[in-house]
C-alpha cells in the first residue's frame, strides 16, 4: 500500500502547494513564468530609477536637458510591454480554457455550501446528501492524522485517476469551493449552478477551505477530500449508498493502513 500525500498549510509555507492534478501543474508553470517576468521588469526599474536619481540629480547635472520627446524610447517602452502581454496572455488563455472546458467525467459530485459547512450528493452512485462539518479542536485526533481547523467529520472521497465533475452551488450566501492543491476554486452562488473538474493523479488526503466571506463562521468551513485507489473507493461507494457512518468507517480504517505502512517504511 502506497503512502499517503498530504495537500494541506505548512508552517512558514509561502510557496504553492505541490500539484496533484493536471490543472494545478498548469497553474505552477504558469505561475512561475509569471514570476521571473514580473522579477525581471523590477529589476530593471529599480536600476533605472538609481541611474536616474545618480545621473541626474542637481549635482551632478546642474544645467537639465530641455528635450521633451525621444521616439526611440516611446517606442521601445510601448512595444516591449504589448509583447510582454502577449507572451502572459497565450499561456493564461490556455489555463483559463484548460479549467473552464470540463472534459467526459467519470464521476459527477454535487457540492453545495451552507452556512457553515458543506453538503456534498454522489447522485450516480446513489449517495444522497451528508453534510461536513469542521471536526472541533477538542475532538481533533492526531493520532487519526486529523488537522486542526481542516478536518472534517464526513470527508469527500475519489478515486485516484478519475475525472471528477463538480457542480457547486450554496443554499444560502456566497460561498467558495477551493482545493488549493487541485487548483481549483469556484464560488457556489444561491439559485445558480457552477462547474468545474478535477482529476487527482496521486492518492491521499487533501485539504481546502471556503475562500469568500460567507459569514461569521467562514473561517471554519474547511474542504477534506480522501484520494484513494479504485477499489477502495468502488467499496466506500457502496457501503456510503447504505449507511454513511459505515462509510465513514471504512475510510478511516484505509486511511489507518496507510499510516501504518508509512511508519513501517521509515
């Protein structure tokens, strides 16, 4: 049995979180493009702002230059910031079709935001409606692997390698379905229906939370989603359809075998 990933906030963190889905490899590529593009283009204003300061201060210029125009430099400073656009647009119009256009799933999961907490419906297997809530502090089970202010009490699971269509929708205000680690955010708006998709390509336990200020209690509707091989997911799936708290069960006692096998292996 393969160790489990953890996709969760780290201590000191300020980088993105590790991708596990074709959609967030995007978003750290494009990401990183970004970043060395914005790094160049302060570099390069903050040595023209000294060159200015030095150059032509009262000292060392006492009598200032009347020139009014240079066509070479308007030139050059409207020409290399279109090209630079352009060069950010072609890959973030990529990303924006990638994350919009939801390719033939294999699974269809219906997640709905409610004040505070989130519902989530497996209509194809016959799951109906359970409800997540935030596993309290002084409920929280280290031991379990459980994260404080992250955990859940019903947490969503998947099979690895799967495509998962999700539609987000809220029952009373704004809320937001964000994944960090899939790359993923979308607002769940009352009386509309948005999608979006994911396909998780490493098994394990990831967290989110609800990224729109929902409430009194936003900061305490967190997202869980159990990864988990097939199989594993085919039995939850059909244990779930019968009896939630089986289900709930079984994940728990695959997540436990997984633990054990990490320990063992170290």
């Amino acid at each position: 049995m393969a160790a489990a990933n953890v996709g969760a906030p780290t201590p000191g963190g300020h980088w993105l979180q590790d991708a596990v889905t074709p959609v967030m490899e995007s978003v750290h590529s494009f990401h990183n493009l970004v970043f060395w593009i914005i790094t160049a283009i302060v570099v390069l204003v903050m040595a023209l702002l000294l060159y200015v300061m030095i150059r032509f201060n009262k000292r060392a210029n006492p009598t200032p230059s009347k020139t009014s125009h240079n066509t070479l430099i308007e030139i050059i400073w409207t020409a290399v910031p279109v090209l630079i656009l352009v060069v950010i647009a072609i890959p973030s119009f990529r990303l924006l079709y990638q994350q919009d256009v939801v390719p033939e799933a294999d699974l269809t999961i219906k997640a709905t935001g409610y004040q505070w907490y989130w519902g989530y419906e497996y209509a194809d297997q016959g799951i109906g409606e359970f409800y997540a809530n935030m596993v309290p502090d002084e409920e929280i089970d280290p031991e379990a692997g459980q994260l404080r202010l992250l955990s859940t009490d019903y947490p969503l699971v998947v099979p690895v390698d799967a495509t998962v269509r999700l539609n987000v929708t809220a029952a009373d205000v704004i809320h937001s379905w964000a994944m960090p680690s899939f790359g993923v955010k979308m607002d769940a708006i009352p009386g509309r229906l948005n999608e979006t998709w994911f396909r998780a390509e490493q098994v394990g336990v990831y967290y989110g939370q609800c990224s729109e200020l929902c409430g009194l209690r936003h900061a305490f509707m967190p997202i869980e989603i159990h990864v988990v091989p097939q199989d594993v997911f085919d039995e939850w799936a059909a244990t779930a359809a019968e009896d939630i708290d089986a289900g709930r069960t079984l994940i728990a006692e695959y997540q436990a075998g997984v633990r054990e096998t990490r320990m063992a292996s170290r």
